[in-house]
C-alpha cells in the first residue's frame, strides 16, 4: 500500500505509521490537508495523520476536514508517546543558550510552553508545519543561530545535537494518530491491539430545541454505551451552530450502538460513522 503521512520524514506521525506499517510504501506530505486530499483523489490507498494530543487536545485542521471537506473512514487508532527535545546545529553547540530563534509546530511549541518562557523568554518562537519539518530548515541553515523542537528521530535524520532533553511541561504527552481509508474498513495491524471503538459525528436537529444534547448522550447513557470523548466543532454556518464529535467504547456495528443511531435519527440527528476500529499502543 502507499501511505500518506504528514512529513517530513522522521515527525512524530513518521515514526507512528513506520511502526505500524513496517512493510509499506510510506509518503510524505507537507500538511495534513495534503494527506487527506492525496488520499481522497486516490493517489494514496491510506493517509495516517494526528487527530488528538493528551496536552493540546484535538487538533482541529483534522477534525474538519474530516467532517467538511472529506468522506473518509478511520481504519486504525495509533496512540504514540511524545517527548520534545531540544535541538540545535552541531556547528552551533557552543552558542545554544543565545539561540535567536525556536521552531516547532504550534503544538509542540504550546506542550513546552513554561519550560520556553522560563529558559528563553523573549525569544522568537515559531511555528512551523511539523516538528520534523522544524529540524530539518535547522539543518539546512547552519549560518542561524537557532533551534528546533522535536523528537530524536528527528535529530538524528538531520544531524542535529540534542541540548535538553524531554522539555515538554508534563510527563503524559501523547498524541492519538488515525489511519484514514475511503472505505469503511478495520485495520488488522501485527501490533496488539484493543477492542473496537467507533466514532461518530452528530449534528442536532435543526429546530434548535431545548435538551436536544441531553436528548443524544441519554441514547448512549440508558444502553450502558461508555463514551470517552465528546467535542464541538463549529458548523461554520454561524455563532452558536456546532456538531458533536463522539468516541463510542464499542464497535459500530454492535447492537447497542446501532440502536443508539437508530433512536437519535429518529430525534432528527445527522449521524456519520466516521470509523469503527482498534486502539494501537506504539512505543517511544
């Protein structure tokens, strides 16, 4: 299979879907609109990219497109930790403390937040497509005094120095990546995996009545369904306007589940099974 994943190579997503797809033909892109947009025209038969981190939450670019722009399915969930390095050009080690310059995604550059402003405040921070994408214009530019923030693939593939290790400001820092497929299809990876778990997407009735969110989590409350993740988004439609974002502890196509879309389609609800698929653990 060809798999896109947001690069460059050796970002975080790189290391997760190498793990997972060890065999695979694994492409780089330079967005995660990139990805999807290669995957929905065909050109790629997966897309793997980040959908949610333990510090930063969901990653917003993702969830939608998944919801406006992309009729696309979650194939697989791979939950890898993350530890944020500090890095600098080898050329460069004797001046790393006067660093002019840090750049990283928003994201990581947001889980490293105090340990910026106590060590380099005032500092340019900026941020930059991935982490990986961070290391490599370090890389390339050793006439700058600057750093990037990102992981010791990163360092390694392009020849940086690691200055400060694990800089991020909490210990549980990790990131939920998903394997996106045009057709509703589960992953049977080699890795051990968990249960499946489903994801929906609801938008409420339009006739804006009162308990209607109260209406759709008693669907799931009085079947026993255990959720872990509710979220709006908005609708882009105007203020106040929101679909819902659900991960359901089961499978989509278990009874419980179907009866709970069942009964909130008959409350008027749009429901979108965005996929129905196992829990991937990748190590560090």
């Amino acid at each position: 299979m060809k798999i896109a994943y947001l690069g460059p190579e050796a970002s975080f997503t790189h290391h997760a879907v190498k793990s997972a797809f060890v065999n695979e033909d694994l492409i780089p892109f330079a967005t995660i609109p990139d990805c999807l947009e290669a995957l929905s025209e065909g050109k790629v038969d997966r897309a793997a990219v980040p959908l949610e981190n333990a510090l930063e939450g969901s990653v917003p670019i993702t969830v939608d497109y998944l919801f406006h722009d992309a009729d696309l399915h979650i194939t697989a969930e791979l939950v890898s930790p993350i530890e944020q390095h500090l890095m600098v050009h080898p050329d460069n080690l004797s001046r790393w403390q006067d660093v002019e310059k840090i750049l990283s995604h928003s994201h990581a550059l947001a889980q490293c937040h105090k340990y910026l402003y106590y060590r380099f405040r005032g500092r340019e921070l900026e941020p930059v497509t991935s982490t990986a994408a961070a290391a490599k214009y370090v890389g390339e530019h050793s006439e700058e005094n600057i750093a990037a923030i990102g992981n010791s693939l990163a360092a390694h593939t392009y020849g940086l120095k690691i200055v400060e290790e694990n800089i991020h400001d909490f210990h549980f820092n990790h990131t939920r990546f998903v394997v996106l497929s045009r057709d509703p299809v589960t992953e049977n990876l080699t890795l051990d995996g968990s249960d499946a778990k489903a994801t929906l997407m609801i938008t409420l009735p339009s006739d804006d009545r009162p308990g209607a969110l109260h209406q759709v989590l008693s669907a799931f409350a009085w079947r026993q369904l255990s959720l872990s993740k509710i979220e709006s988004r908005p609708l882009k439609t105007g203020l106040g306007n929101y679909f819902f974002i659900l991960d359901v502890e089961q499978s989509a196509d278990s009874i419980l589940v179907q009866g709970a879309i069942e009964e909130l389609e008959a409350l008027g609800c749009k429901v979108k099974i965005l996929g129905s698929y196992k829990k991937y653990p990748i190590q560090s």
